[in-house]
C-alpha cells in the first residue's frame, strides 16, 4: 500500500504538469539551427531506435529518401553504404526533444516548428505536412514530385510561417486545441477546426505580411487550411512538450510517449527513464481508400500517439464524431472506446472536454497498471500507410499489452 | 387521397428547390441601394407586420433607435410622432426579401448582405451583426455606445468585406454550411466554424486589400471572427434565398417563414400566398446570463427561426452539442428533439448532414399537416432579450400549434 501511495502520488505530480502545459508555438527553423545534438549527417525517424540494418520497407525508404533529400549522397546505394557504416547517423526523434509523423525522418535543413513549453521551459519539435498528395516521404516515398513538394514546404511556406509566428510572439497552442475539441476535431487524425483556429492567431501577421509579400503570403495561409491534417504537427509539438514535462517523476507509471518503427510498437513510462518497452504491433481496423486492400496495409513507423498520450486522438474521438468518414465506424463505438480509456487513465483533463459526454475532460495520463489490471489498451487514431508507400487510409488500433507488462514488471523491479 | 397526393407532389417540389438553391454572397451595399422598395424614410422590423402602435417594448424602442440612427429625427418623441402619422413608414423585413435578427431593424443606410440563390435567381438579404456587447439595437438599446458600434460596421467593417466580396466574384455559402455542421455548428445560435469557413475562402482577397489598406482589412477580420454569430446573418440570408425559392408552389403545405413580433407568432405556408398565420409566442426553455431571472425575458422579434425553415438551428441541433454551454440542455435531449423533427418534415435535406446521426440529412421542410397530425411543434435555437433590452441569454423554444391549425384550415378552403 506504501508503494502505491507513492505511485499514486507522483501519477499525480504528472497529471499536474500535463495540466499546467502552456505550449506555445514560437518559431519555424531548420532543424539543425535548433534542435540540440542535430548535425548535418544526422536522419531522424520514429520509434524506438533500431540498429540500421532493421529498418525495412517503407521506413528504411524514408531514411533513404531523407538522406537524398539532404544531399548526403548522390544515390540511394551510395545513401545505403553510409548509412550501413554510420556515417550517415540515424537516430530517434524522441531523443531530440521530436517526435515523428508515420516514418517521421527528418533531415539538417527540413523546417521544424519549435514549440515551448511556457510552464516548464522544454522544447518540443516537429516538422511539417508535406500536403494532400498522398505520396509523402514520412510514407515511404522519394521520388521528384515528393521532392518538390518538400521544396516548396522548406522554401515558401515554412519562411512566411515562420516570420509570421516570429512577428506574432509565439501562439498559444492550448487555448485552439480546447476549442478545437468543440469543433469535431480529436487533434490526431483530425485537425480541422485547429488549423482554422490557428489561421485566425496568424491572421494579422499574415496581413502585415501581404504588405510586400502578398503572393507568398496566400500561398502559405492556403497551405494551412488545405485540409484536416496541418495542424497536426502542431499538435504534436504541443504534445511532446506537455508530456516532456511530466517525464522522470521518480515512482510514477504514467505513459508518457508512445511509438513504433517498422519492427514494433514501444512506450516510455514517466518513472522509468528513457527506456523503450517493446512489443508486437498493434491491431488495426482500418477504412481503406478505395483500390486498397488489408494485406497491402504497412507499418513504417508512427509516433503521432503522442497525442493519445496526453488524452487527444483517440482518448478525444467521442469529440469527432466526423471521423467516421475518414476512418469508419460509428458514432456509438467511437462513444464506447472513448469511456473505456478512462479505465486506464489517472484522470481527466482539466482543459480538453468531449461536448457529447456533457464536457467531461478529456481521459490523461495512461497508467500502466491500470492497463494491466483491466486489460484495456490504449485506443489510438493513425493514418495507415501501404506496402508501396504513401496513404492508403486511416484507423483505429489498440496497442498489445505485452510492452505494458515489460514496463509493469521493470517499474516493480525498480520500485520494490 | 387525390388531395393529399397533389399536395404530396406539391411539397416534393418545394423540397426540389430547398435542395437546389445555391446561395452566394454577391455583395455588401447599404440597404436602400440594393432592396427594392426601400425608401429613405422606411423602417424594417421582424415578424408578421402591426399597425404602428401595437408594437411595444424593445421592439418600438428598436424601430425608434433605427429612425435617429437614420437621422430621420432629433429625438424619440419626434420620431414616435412621424412613425404615427407615417411620415416613417415600417414594414416586415420578408416584404423586401430580407430576414430580421431580434427585433431585426434595417435602416436605409445600413449595410445588408446581398446574397442571390444562383439556381433560381432570387434574392436575400441581411443586415450586419452589431458585435459582442449584449447591448444592440436589435435587442432594443440604442444609446451611444450602440451608435458608435453600428457606425463602425458601417464604416469600417462592412466597405472592407463589400470590397473583398465584390473582388472574390461572390462565395458559395452552401459548402460553408455543409462543413460547419460538421464541427459543431448547427448555423442559429451557434456560427462558430462557418464563420472561420468563410475567413478561409475571403482571406486571398483580405491579403490583397492589405496591400494598401491593412489596419482596417485587420478590423475586419476580426469581427467576422471575433465570437459565434457574425456568420448568422449569412446563414440567415441564404436561408431566406433557399425559402423563397420554395415559395408560391400551388397546393404546397410547407412552411418557408417563420417569425416573432412582440406581440405573435406566425408561419407563412408555400401554397398559401404571403398570409401569415399567427398565435401565441411559443414557450421558451431559457438559460439565462448570471443576473438575470426568467420574468425579465421579453419578446421583441425574431426571424431568424428561416433557419429552421430550411432544416438547420433547432433541426440540427445534434450537430451542434456545444451548445449546451450557451442555451442549457444535455446532448440527449438535443438528439431527442432533432429526431423528432423528422415526424413533421417532408424529407431529408441532401446537403446537411448530421455527424453524430451517422451523416444522416437534417429533417428538411416543415409540412403544417404533420405539425397538427403528430401534435409535435418545430422547435428553435433563440437568443433571448430582457425587458431592458439587450441579449440575457439564449434558450429553445417549441411553436405553438394554433398557427398551424389556422394555416391547414385556410389550406382545405383553399384547397378543397
């Protein structure tokens, strides 16, 4: 009872600092300028790091692309070669302060949206949207259209964004994601209303903008509001930042990331270090676009369940009930999934509430054994990506419990 | 049955047209510009018209703040004295194709929406909303501060959006609408997310305008965005685009208005010319500002209740669960009343759909004969105005059945 008074007290502690989160938006950069340990030969990608010869399928054709994106090699078999003796480094977004959307690689120059944590001081990054075409790099896929688009990310709407956001002071980002989840938005697989929320924030930047630049300018706010998937990485960065802050509280068995590279599935624990627990992939049911079939269905990576870690994605579905065009099911069961979550968490959200369950917050805060105890597993919303790469659809999937046993276990091991 | 299968094919095609329309917003001119038979010394107000001295209240005091708004006299008394010889003349906003927020008064120099359904060629028109404060002329307050509020939509905000409509060729309002039900709009009492909608689709022409003009483009943006109604009065104008459309088709038994004065209640009917049929003020389910008690909620107007009349506001009410906030009530019983409107509807509108009702469409085409049949009245989403005049609150309100009765007992004369 005296070990779980003091689990239940520093769960509590994370909570708190989950709660207090006051993530601001205050720059757009290349990622080397400002994410420390970041060097020219460095490719970052989701999950819980890999030696290089793991990485297959559409993740290790990101960091391919990436590395060609970033002109560390002329070809993809001089990329390869590189990349099999280190000279080409690759690393975990995790442990630059990132986390990664589908294969997540980033590259020296790719621009990230530094977001501050007001309350606690840290950092959380992440880079951007690559568009509505559903071949993208963080999906698997390199080719010219791929690289012009990130082009034209990295040199029109990133610089615009990025003085906009500089000009403005930084953005609160809490303030859009509440009224966000009154929106139909759940902040993961749906970012409607934020990126309009977040448009209106920028709006007078954007004006004083089109003063000289008007053409940029319009290009750069049309890349916002394009469609339900750009203020994502924001939320993200929000997310990393939040639950950054309730990470190392000595005792606790909070959650606080989770992600998968293209061999597992993997958590971190608040009171556990920097240890990744691992295990099989989880489950999907997943609505397909149409000439898409299950078997096609490939996993490369993941680490936008940042959001469900600190009670967004699928702990908020019962908030976006539009979801159900995009990623099927219905409205009851989304309803059912998100009340189960709240078996499973240490409490709710003080700031992020449901409309449909009468404002209730948001379930937070994943506690490992509570999920053991039940035997529920955390809901998350993805986009699933194909055998060839790029989008084929988007899900919901249930983590597998054996990496919360892992963690269950070491958490007994290191807190007797 | 050969009655009622005329009756049938009757409000069939009233439902066609409701379907078909296609609002656009053309422009923004000051009423006496662009609404036949306006005149410099006409006054509009809400509601089945009276004879000047039955109107009471914060109505009068409205009709009265409009005429010195208009300089059309120095002071209360000189403008009571002309409005009873009819030196100013008031007429129903619907007898010049326009809808009325509250006690919905236009004047001849205030700026009005002008919005042309494109599949029929009708017009619609609504004037603007005043902003925040509580106190507004259409709550019946006029004093300096409503003047000073109402010069500035019509100096400032309205020849900025009038410039940016004008530039843009018009905008499409019907997919505006059709996404905001999908985040948590239901277009009466709440706006919210059309109204980001239409910044998105105006903002290429706010950034050019900013070019020369960015201080007053900046104020502009502002308004459309700053709380949930500023789109209302869009929404208000497409709907009455989309109803008159309806209007005039022999033998229909679909309502295309509804409306409040001070004193009533009235419906117009499609088959039956533009009699109003009216009866009692309906019964309000208020929930009120701190401060204030239900005794205070005074009637002084209202047709904005045309959403209603084309399957929105009330009709939509389980796509708008935020809503709770503002007007009281539980998610389930907004389900609740939402599904009952199906029983007094001719159909399903193909356009708006409900998310959490499994995209169905919103009970579309109110049928005066299922009104009386079911003993279910339509049910609307108001803003509710004290006895001293501004807006104490918000609430639902449910018609009462007499109009009803009244309009299909002039229907079997009529139609026999």
């Amino acid at each position: 009872m005296a070990g779980n008074a003091a689990r239940e007290k520093a769960n509590a502690e994370v909570l708190k600092r989950f709660a207090a989160a006051e993530p601001y938006v205050e720059d757009v950069r290349p990622a080397i300028e400002v994410m420390a340990g970041f060097t020219r030969d460095t490719i970052l990608t989701s999950g819980p790091p890999l030696p290089w010869p793991d990485y297959t399928g559409g993740q290790r054709a990101a960091i391919i692309g990436a590395a060609l994106f970033e002109g560390l090699a002329p070809d993809a078999a001089e990329a390869e070669a590189l990349l099999a003796r280190g000279a080409i480094r690759v690393r975990g977004c995790h442990d630059l302060g990132a986390v990664g959307s589908l294969a997540g690689v980033y590259s020296a120059s790719m621009p990230v949206f530094v977001v501050r944590n007001r309350k606690h001081g840290n950092l959380g990054f992440c880079n951007f949207y690559e568009g509505t075409n559903p071949r993208r790099l963080n999906y698997g896929v390199y080719d010219d259209g791929v690289r012009e688009r990130l082009r034209h990310v990295q040199n029109v709407v990133a610089p615009v964004l990025g003085e906009a956001v500089r000009r403005s002071g930084g953005i609160a980002l809490k303030p859009i994601m509440k009224r966000a989840l009154h929106m139909g938005d759940e902040l993961h697989s749906r970012n409607t209303a934020a990126a309009l929320l977040f448009t209106r924030e920028i709006l007078p930047q954007f004006l004083a903008l089109a003063e000289t630049r008007r053409a940029e300018t319009e290009i750069c706010a049309a890349a916002l509001t394009e469609d339900h998937y750009f203020f994502l990485r924001l939320s993200m960065a929000a997310a990393k930042a939040t639950a950054d802050a309730g990470h190392a509280i000595a005792g606790a068995s909070i959650v606080t990331a989770m992600g998968f590279s293209c061999r597992e599935f993997g958590i971190r624990v608040s009171g556990l270090g920097d240890t990744w627990f691992t295990g099989p992939h989880p489950k999907v049911q997943a609505k397909l676009s149409p000439g898409h079939a299950e078997d096609e269905i490939s996993w490369m990576g993941g680490e936008s369940t940042i959001c469900e870690t600190i009670g967004l994605g699928g702990f908020a579905q019962a908030a976006a009930f539009p979801l159900q065009a995009y990623q099927g099911g219905s409205p009851e069961a989304m309803v059912e999934r998100n009340l189960e979550m709240y078996q499973i968490t240490a409490g709710e959200n003080p700031d992020f509430h449901i409309p449909y369950l009468r404002y209730r917050g948001t379930p937070t805060g994943i506690d490992i054994f509570k999920v053991i105890e039940t035997g529920i597993a955390p809901v998350m919303n993805i986009g699933i990506a194909g055998r060839d790469g790029g989008q084929i659809g988007a899900g919901v999937v249930r983590a597998h419990a054996s990496c919360f046993q892992s963690a269950v276990t070491a958490h007994h091991a290191r807190y007797p």
